[in-house]
C-alpha cells in the first residue's frame, strides 16, 4: 500500500477529477456544489434518463460514464462514501431529462441504497416515474455471511449500465430499460483479490490491516472490505480459487449464477486501479484460459481494462455474465456492442462531437423545487410544536447515554448525530402551519440537510414516506387524530422496508419503531405507544444485530447495551408522549 499522493486534499482532488470528464467529454457538464455530472440536453433526444453514483474513488465509474448511450448523470460522494440525498435529488429533479422517467443503478451498500432510494421516492414524489435497481454481485460473501443484507456491489454493475443505457437510447420506455436492467443483475456473478489495502488521500498513514509479502485477498471489497480469505499462492491458483467461487455449484453458499458451457457469457476483467497493463494482460490470459480448460466455457466477449477501481488497489475483479432473453427485442450482446460516447468506457468520442460539441447546460438560476401541496388535514400547530419540543429536548438529553451505547457497538457517532438533528428541528419549529403535511415537511427538510449517515437517510425516508401518508387521507380534509396519523405511520413503514431489510429482531431502530407504530394502530393511544417502543429498545439489550456494520466486521459489547439507535428513537417518541399531556 502506497501513502503517496500527489493531491492530499481529498476535497480538491474530487472537485478537479469530475471537472476533468467534462474537459475530456464535450457531451458533459458539472454541476460543482452538488458533485453532480450530467448529459447536456442537447447531446441525445429526450430519453429514460440512467442515474447511477456512490463514493467518489472507483473512477472511471460512474462520472466517465456519463455520455450519450450510457449514464444521464452520476452523483459522487466523498471518498468511498454515499452521496447524499439531497445531491441525488438534485441529479434527478434539476440535471436529467425526466419526461420519459429515470432508472438509478446502485450497489447494495446501505448508504448507496438509502440515500438514492430516498430521492426516487421525492422524484415519484414529485410526479416523475422512476425505478431502482440495486446491483449485488460480489460472491466473495455469501449467504451465511451476508445475511439480510446481501451480497455486495462490484464491477459487474458496469454491464448492467452499458446494457440499460444503450437500450435507453434507443427510446425505450422505463419498463423496458428497467427490465433489461433487472436481467443483466440477476445473470450476473463477480469476484475480487487484492495484494494490498488502499490508502484515502488526507488519512494518517496506518491504521489497515495490511496483508504480509506474497499473500493475497481473495474477495476483498472495493472499500478495504475484507474478503473471504488470505492465502499465499501465486496467479494461477488465486484465479482458480475465484472462479470456483463464482462457479461452484456445490458451494451451496455461494452458487448464485449457473453457467453451465453451452451459455454464452460476456467476461470482463477489472483493474482495481494499480495494476499495470502489462500484468492485466497475463492476468486475462490466465483467467480466459482456466475459464476454456476446466468449465468449457468460452466468452463471445471478452472486456480488459479499467472500469471500476479501488483507488489504486493492487487487485483485480472478474465478472460473468450469462446472456439471457432481454425480453426487450434486442439482446443483450447487441446492446453491449452498441456505440457509448463516454470516456470511462471503450467507444471513442465522435470527431463531430469534437468539432461542433453541445452548448447547453442547466444554469442553476433556473432551477426550481416541485412545491409540496397541503393534505388538507390539520393539526393544533402549538401543541404539535410543544410536544416535539418535549421529545426533542429528551433526545438531547439522552446523547451522552446513546453516544456511549454506540462506542460500545459502532463507531461511535450515533448520539452526535441525533443530537445535532434534534437542535436542528428544534430551531426551525414552526407553529403557525396547521396543515399536518406541510408541518412536517418543514421538519423533513432539517432532517435531510443537518443528518447525515445511515440513520439520517432511515429517519428522512420514513418521514417522507409519512408525510406522503397523510396525503393520501386528506381528500375530504378533516382532523390528523391518532387513526390518521397510525395509518400514515404504516405506509410510511412500508415504504421504509423498501429500502432497508430491518425487522424487529434484527437489533435496529425498528425495533423501537414497529411495535410503536403497531401499538399506535390498535389501541390509538400514543402514550401505550411510546412505552411499547421503550420496551422493544429495552429488548434489544443483549439481542445480536443482523444488520449493519457487524455483519461484516464483527463486534461485541451487545450483551451490555441496547442499540444506540433504537434507545434514542424510544426516548424521543416517550417524551414526545409526555409533551401530549
């Protein structure tokens, strides 16, 4: 692992690189403060918009991918972390053509998922048909180990937006390029190795677990995730221990994908970005060759290069996908051979474009925000602000006992970030909106722009989702009681598990959450409520969390503690309780 860059300000380093697309893409054009590259709208007719994105340092992807016949727009975070909602929002709402809808591509990382599928949700939100594919083809987890969460996001993510983008630009509908999409993820398998852990430009040296001379990592993610072993062995015996992964039909815990040889595949060869060309060409010939001698299998395409990195990871992936019927009336090959103008992948840029490129962008002097519109059901606006109020200043209160919970079992931030939420909502209260939507649509917009992190993009999801069940209850308008606002509550925590596999049991804030919203639904009491929420945190003292970070690198501690998150969610929703007196 090399320490040595030479831009040390991550922040500089992000901004220059996405400003560099649009210098060596004509088509392109960046919009700065949201990190967002987008598609002129003069470069291609108006078509189903592709919009894919995560933590800036797996370049070229996604913002080299943006061009006519791939990605409309891609949203970078900071370095291998999600963007936020607020930025993909942007990406959908104000940069894309979005009148024949928009399909977001994203890997199964928790902050990747919620965060872009908070902003599909304001898109439908706001009248635009949008779709979600979220990408999990890394075998190196399997079943036991990934649990509810599910395999991670690697490079066979890249077929999926070559193939969806090229049908897109053919003017199909959303159903149609969001099908195809659906077909390439589920036929598609991928694995990683590594000889080194990477190091973040702006970090202190140190700190990785780094592996000695001659091992290598067999399934290492592509943000220093560990894999599923370390071995010593050279070339031959690495790719054959990861084709076996990607292969095995017997590995009842990994056999995802059956590829048998009478398939026809496509096979791409990933860079993890320190590899040199010269050993990426014997590293093909190796996998290729074992691929043809012990499965049979010979690819009708055969890709080689650089198309999503681990900043300059001394490792490679590989990635199969089996060719299926699209179901679309093109297959997949013909969509994958067809023209891409973006420099992240193989196909040129045109010489015309180079000659007379596209002028148009979207200035943000017009930009303009879909206007929220009343549910038409009310609320006593001083007793609902007295009341959060009281829930509010209990949750501040209580930050030192969630920040320790969360040292114990996380890492450590969850207090802050509640703490720094509750005093944001607290200063924006408003008790002159009486409207039960539009009074928590003020408090939605603290939650997304002041909480960050998983549990913000949890807590803006479900608020979202309850402000949209309100409004499906308001036609006749009428008071927001205790029944409207349980009904609101379940759509919203239907709306929620869209986005996250979280169940009472699986030691998370729903364990807080549901049996408040259940309790809330039958006896109408929000005080029996609040004290059903306090019993399911309680519960989660001593229960093992099958979500979130431990799932990948372990933890302990959670004999002693009840989960963080689900301790701060009860004790607000107690004394929100307690203000209602």
């Amino acid at each position: 692992m090399s320490s040595k860059h030479f831009i040390n300000d991550p922040t500089h380093l992000i901004k220059s690189a996405l400003e560099a697309v649009t210098q060596t893409n004509p088509t392109t054009a960046l919009d700065a403060e949201n990190k967002v590259v987008y598609l002129r709208p003069d470069a291609a007719k108006p078509q189903v918009s592709l919009v894919s994105g995560g933590g800036a340092g797996h370049e070229p992807s996604f913002a080299a991918f943006v061009g006519p016949g791939l990605l409309s727009g891609a949203v970078a975070g900071t370095i291998f972390a999600s963007p936020s909602a607020e930025q993909i929002r942007r990406c959908i709402l104000q940069r894309v053509e979005k009148s024949k809808g928009v399909l977001v591509v994203v890997m199964n990382y928790t902050g990747d998922v919620l965060n872009f599928g908070m902003a599909v949700e304001k898109a439908k939100a706001a009248g635009i048909e949008a779709e979600m594919i979220v990408m999990a083809d890394d075998c190196g987890v399997g079943r036991e180990k990934g649990g509810k969460v599910g395999r991670r996001g690697i490079a066979g993510t890249v077929l999926v937006q070559k193939i969806a983008g090229a049908l897109a630009a053919t003017g199909a509908s959303l159903q149609e390029v969001h099908k195809v999409a659906r077909v390439v993820a589920d036929n598609t398998v991928s694995i990683g190795s590594s000889l080194a852990h990477v190091h973040v430009p702006g970090r202190a040296p140190g700190g990785e677990d780094e592996l000695k001379d001659g091992e290598v990592e067999v399934g290492m993610g592509i943000h220093n995730e560990p894999g599923s072993e370390r071995t010593k062995t050279e070339l031959p015996d690495t790719v054959k221990t990861m084709l076996s992964y990607m292969l095995d039909q017997t590995d009842k815990d990994r056999a995802f994908l059956q590829v048998s040889k009478s398939d026809d595949t496509v096979l791409l060869i990933n860079n993890l970005g320190g590899v040199s060309p010269l050993e990426m060409g014997g590293i093909t010939a190796e996998v290729v060759n074992q691929l043809k001698n012990k499965y049979g299998i010979k690819p009708v395409r055969i890709l080689s290069g650089t198309f999503m990195t681990s900043l300059n990871g001394l490792g490679f992936s590989i990635s199969l996908l089996k060719l299926a019927d699209s179901g679309v009336g093109k297959s997949m090959l013909e969509l994958l051979d067809a023209p891409a103008e973006a420099t992240g992948w193989t196909a040129p840029v045109k010489s015309s474009t180079w000659d007379k490129p596209p002028t148009q962008i979207s200035e943000a002097s017009g930009d303009k925000d879909v206007a929220n519109k009343p549910s038409s059901l009310t609320i006593d606006p001083n007793q609902a602000t007295k009341a959060l109020k009281n829930g509010l200043e209990s949750l501040i209160a209580a930050e030192p006992d969630v920040t320790r919970y969360d040292t114990v079992v996380g890492d450590g931030d969850c207090g802050i970030g509640l703490k720094r939420g509750a005093e944001a909502i607290l200063s924006s209260l408003d008790s002159s909106q009486n409207d039960a939507a539009l009074y928590l649509d003020k408090i939605i917009s603290t939650v997304e722009n002041t909480m960050d992190g998983t549990s913000g993009a949890i807590y803006a999801i479900f608020l979202n989702a309850l402000a949209h069940g309100l409004r499906t209850q308001g036609n006749g308008g009428g008071k927001a009681d205790a029944p409207v606002w349980a009904k609101a509550l379940k759509v919203a925590s239907e709306s929620m598990a869209k986005y996250t596999p979280a169940k009472p049991g699986d030691r998370t804030l729903v364990d807080a959450l549901a049996p408040f919203v259940e309790e809330l639904g039958k006896s109408g009491d929000v005080h029996k409520a609040a004290q059903a929420a306090k019993q399911g945190a309680a519960n989660t003292k001593g229960m093992k969390a099958s979500l979130g970070r431990t799932v990948y690198v372990g933890g302990s501690g959670f004999e002693e503690v009840p989960d963080p998150g689900a301790h701060g969610l009860a004790t607000f929703l107690e004394g929100l309780a307690q203000g209602l007196k």
